[in-house]
C-alpha cells in the first residue's frame, strides 16, 4: 500500500501564534509532496510543491513567509503556518509521489489537517 | 483561468441504481483525468484515472469516460450502495505537469 500520515488531525489556537503540520509516508519514499488547502464546500486548493532537498514551489497568491514548508527527507514534510489569523482556519492536506511510482501521476493523500485560529 | 467544474448540487439516488457524476473543463486540455471519493473531514482516495486518449476506464463497479470533444468526463458507479455515499472530486493535470486542478466535487446520497 501507500500511506500518508498527516499530525495533527485537528489542531486549535489562538491568534498570532504558529503551528505546525506533519506529512509523512509511512512505507514508501516521495520525491514530491504537495500541500493543500480546503476550505468548506469548495475544492482543494494547491498551494505549493515540494521536493526532498530544495525549496519549495509556492502558487500564485500563496505567502510564502507565511506558509513554511520544509521537505527535509523523503518520508517527511512540514508546514508551519506563522502568525495564524482565521482566516487561515481551513483543512490543509498533503500528498505524495512514490519515488517508486515515477514517471506516473499517482498522488498520494494524506487524511487532513483541520485547523482552528481563534 | 483552468477550470474543472462539477454539479454541486447533491445528487440522491436509490440503492442499487446506476449513479452518474459529471465533470467538464475549461480552458483546458487535461492529459488525464482522476477521480476521487472524499469522505467528510477526510482526505481524498484516488479511484479511476483516465487518459484523453482513452474513451473509457472500467474498476468492479466504476466506469469512467472521457470525451475530449465535449470536454466531458463522466463517472458512473453501478449498482450503488449507501456505502458509496460520499462526495467524488474530479482533477485534470495538463501532460508533463505535476498540478491537480480540483474540481468541488459532487456529493452522492444513495438511499435504502
């Protein structure tokens, strides 16, 4: 199988303050890993790309300084969203490419992240 | 822009009929197409993926097709279950491209 692991599943706090989320693969490797963002009834929003070792990709409109993300090895990514406010309250969701898969288009998904900002 | 669009209206149906869930696009010419369920307050699953040069996919109870000149996918799930209750997200990428373009996703209903 392939599984992505995202902690915490729910997370609450107050404003201002940072918080970060986990991505891992838990028995394969991923070259990339993608980070989303759903707000409710609407779609998964891509906000940036990663790969093991460099920075990574962010989408138009998406703060990088305010979204950190760290590909540090190739079962493991992060989010830190810095100084939340509401308006970052959302469910974030990661997935991942199989180095084993490449060449093909299968992502992986993680279960989500909700998030709270009071 | 690129857009993916699915009814979102819920569609309700009866146990044990045909459901059929529909997805266009815009502004683009998607290389494939995915489909997945989406549970509540739970990432997607991955089910069917289809390429523009395939006209159809079949999985055990899944059928999806791809119709380049209606710029149309359609996904049918058969003899429906209140199991397969849950919203189904359709996304394109462009060939070469890592970015899936979601749609919102249609919820289904299938009642007893």
């Amino acid at each position: 199988g392939a599984v992505v692991s995202q902690h915490p599943s729910w997370v609450i706090c107050k404003s201002g303050t940072s918080v970060k989320i986990e991505c891992r693969s838990l028995d394969f490797q991923a070259t990339t890993m993608f980070w989303y963002r759903q707000f409710p009834k609407q779609s998964l929003m891509l906000m940036a790309t990663s790969n093991e070792g460099s920075k990574a990709t962010y989408e138009q409109g998406v703060e990088k300084d305010k979204f950190l993300i760290n590909h540090a090895s190739l079962t493991l990514s992060t989010l830190t969203v810095t100084s939340a406010h509401p308006e970052d309250s959302s469910f974030y969701i990661c997935s991942a490419r199989a180095y084993r898969d490449r060449g093909k288009e299968t992502q992986y998904f993680g279960p989500g992240t909700r998030l709270l900002v009071l | 822009s690129q857009k993916i669009e699915q009814n979102s209206e819920a569609l309700n149906i009866q146990e044990g009929k045909t459901a059929t869930l529909t997805c266009n696009y815009t502004n683009y010419s998607p290389a494939y197409l995915q489909w997945y369920r989406q549970d509540p307050g739970r990432g997607p699953v991955f089910l069917l993926l289809i390429r523009e040069n395939e006209k159809e996919k079949r999985k055990e109870r899944l059928k999806v097709t791809f119709d380049t000149t209606l710029k149309q996918s359609l996904f049918h799930i058969t003899a429906s279950q209140p199991a397969d209750s849950a919203t189904y997200l359709c996304a394109g990428v462009t060939g070469g491209g890592n970015k899936l373009t979601f749609g919102t996703g249609t919820q289904l209903k299938v009642e007893l």
